[in-house]
C-alpha cells in the first residue's frame, strides 16, 4: 500500500481513477439511476484535473485502488474501488489528509449510509444539512465537520 500525491496528472492516470470512482459509485449510491451515473462520469475527469490536492492510494501491485481531492482543509472527494473496499484504505486516505492538510469538513449525500457512518467513525459530525446537491438535483447533502481532538 502506498499513498502518493500526484503533481502530473496524466490522461492515462485520469482514467484510472474514473475507473476506481464508476466502482465505487456504483456500489455506494445505490440512489442514482445508471443514466445519472454516466452523465455525473463526464465531469469526474475535470473535476480530478482542478482539485487542488489530488492522492491516490495503490495496491501491492501498485494499481491505484482509491483517491481523495482536497481543496484547502476541504474534503472534495473520496473513493475506493469496489473490490477493494472494507481494507482500510479510505481510513489510510483521511487519515493522510488530516494529518497533512488539516481536512476539517466535507459533504456526503444523506442516501450514502455508508460514507455517512464512515465519516462519524472518523470524528467528523453533521452541522448542516440540505434538500438538493450543489447541482440543484434533489439528492440532500449533509455538511459535515471534524471534531476537534483533544
């Protein structure tokens, strides 16, 4: 397992990681029809090419299994394969980014139970909630801070 923050962003790389987020997405938003995960697809690889801090964690193989984004303390985005899930590596990533960058807060759709569950295990609390994501479709998001450690 090794944790790497990417300053090139390659072509060949993106489409890793759309791999590893279709994946992902598909196990976990059980809420969004197969036409709206196609059409969310076509903004993933924008979206990895202008966040701020882009990680990825890989494999033994060094086959990358999993990646955050984060803008500022800001949590953006966390995803792990599928087939790879329940091995610690989202907790490794968080953990990466809360050491490193002081993530500190970030949103996680309400029809996720999972993510919510795992983002609680990982010290963070709601404060917010709302009716729609940031794209205006009815899917409520649930903002959500770190506590602090004492």
């Amino acid at each position: 397992m090794k944790i790497t923050e990417i300053k090139y962003r390659s072509e060949g790389l993106i489409q890793q990681l759309l791999l590893v987020w279709e994946s992902s997405v598909k196990a976990t938003h059980l809420f969004l029809s197969e036409k709206e995960i196609k059409h969310i697809k076509q903004y993933v690889p924008q979206a990895l090419m202008g966040v701020q801090r882009l990680i990825i964690i890989e494999n033994e193989t060094h086959v990358p299994v999993g990646f955050m984004g984060v803008n500022n303390q800001h949590l953006e985005m966390l995803f792990v394969a599928d087939t790879e899930r329940g091995k610690g590596y989202g907790k490794k990533l968080l953990n990466y980014g809360i050491k490193n960058y002081s993530v500190n807060d970030l949103a996680v759709n309400e029809q996720n139970p999972l993510a919510k569950g795992f983002y609680e295990y990982m010290g963070f609390e709601t404060y917010k909630k709302t009716t729609h994501d940031e794209q205006g479709n009815p899917y409520p998001l649930l903002y959500m801070k770190r506590l602090k450690k004492e």
